[in-house]
C-alpha cells in the first residue's frame, strides 16, 4: 500500500512529481520510529513491522528489497543511516541519507570546523562543514563500487541524492565529491 495520494501525481507539474517522489525516500530511511508517527493508524494497522527499519523503509519509500544494494540503518559518527537501491519507477539509482536521529549523529553536527573543499586537482572550491565533508567521504567509499557498476551496467538511470537536514547535507557533498574529485 502506498502512502501519497496518487490523485495528486495528476494534477502536479513533472517537476514536484519528481520531488514529492524522492521526498519519500529522504522520510523512509529515517526507518519505522518516524513513520509510525507520521502514520500511526495505517502503519500499525496493516502492516507488521514495527521494529523493522528495512521493512518500513521498503513500505514507503517503494523499492522492493531484493533493489536495495546497500544500506545501514543505524547511524554513527561520520556513518549516517543510508540506503542505496534501483528505483525502478524512476528508473533511478537513489542514495538516501538520514538526518540526525541519534548520538552517533549528533557528533558528527559538533564537528562543525569549517574545511576547505578542494577539486582532485586541488583548487580550493569552498568551504564545508567537517563532519558534513567526513560522512560523504567515508559514504562515498562505501558504495562506490556498487555506484559505478550500477551505473555502467544502466547507462539510462539518474543519480538520485536525497536526504533531511544531515542528510540533504550529506547527500549534497556525496554529489559535489563525486562531481568534482571522481569524474
């Protein structure tokens, strides 16, 4: 069963179509705690799994297990909640990133220092957050296999990256890495 009005996909242009679509990606791999409170009557009403984060974020977000390549569903510090999987509605590889939801979390917000964020050939680009910068970089390396055999593999897919707060900010530098340290 999904959640969204599907009434809505006719009378939005493509675009907010496009946003409400990977919107539910950045709600669901915030796992079953946030769902449960966001639906509380339909997801304990028809659904068993409580205490299931994969399943929860399956459920919502719409892409069947057996799609999600990677995941972690317990953050910690520069390792925050992810999945990564084919969303074959929009024919897309999506990573999604969690926000702050618990210590592990919240330590890698407090390493707040500002860094510089360089291109591979060394040009300083900007500044970043820190622990923003050090959670892309280790998620990065976590799923760069699966990312670039994915892709090669189905050329016509987008990469999608979405995420909540930490998580948007995440999923941004994961972009801007991969956009200017590994093209």
């Amino acid at each position: 069963e999904c959640f969204v009005n599907s009434s809505l996909h006719t009378t939005l242009p493509r675009s907010l179509q496009h946003a409400e679509h990977y919107l539910r990606f950045a709600v669901a791999i915030y796992g079953w705690r946030l769902i449960s409170i966001i639906h509380p009557g339909t997801f304990r009403r028809n659904h068993g799994y409580m205490l299931d984060d994969e399943k929860a974020f399956s459920e919502y977000s719409g892409m069947a297990p057996r799609f999600i390549l990677r995941k972690r569903f317990k953050g910690e510090v520069f390792q925050p909640a992810f999945a990564l999987g084919v969303d074959l509605e929009g024919k897309a590889l999506v990573l999604a990133v969690r926000g702050t939801m618990g210590a592990g979390d919240v330590l890698t917000d407090v390493v707040a220092i500002s860094a510089s964020f360089c291109a591979r050939d060394g040009r300083e680009l900007g500044r970043v957050h820190t622990g923003v910068l050090r959670a892309a970089e280790e998620l990065l390396d976590e799923i760069r296999d699966d990312l670039r055999n994915t892709l090669a593999r189905h050329p016509e897919m987008e990469l999608v990256l979405c995420g909540h707060s930490l998580g948007g900010a995440v999923a941004a530098a994961v972009g801007a890495l991969i956009k200017h340290r590994e093209a």
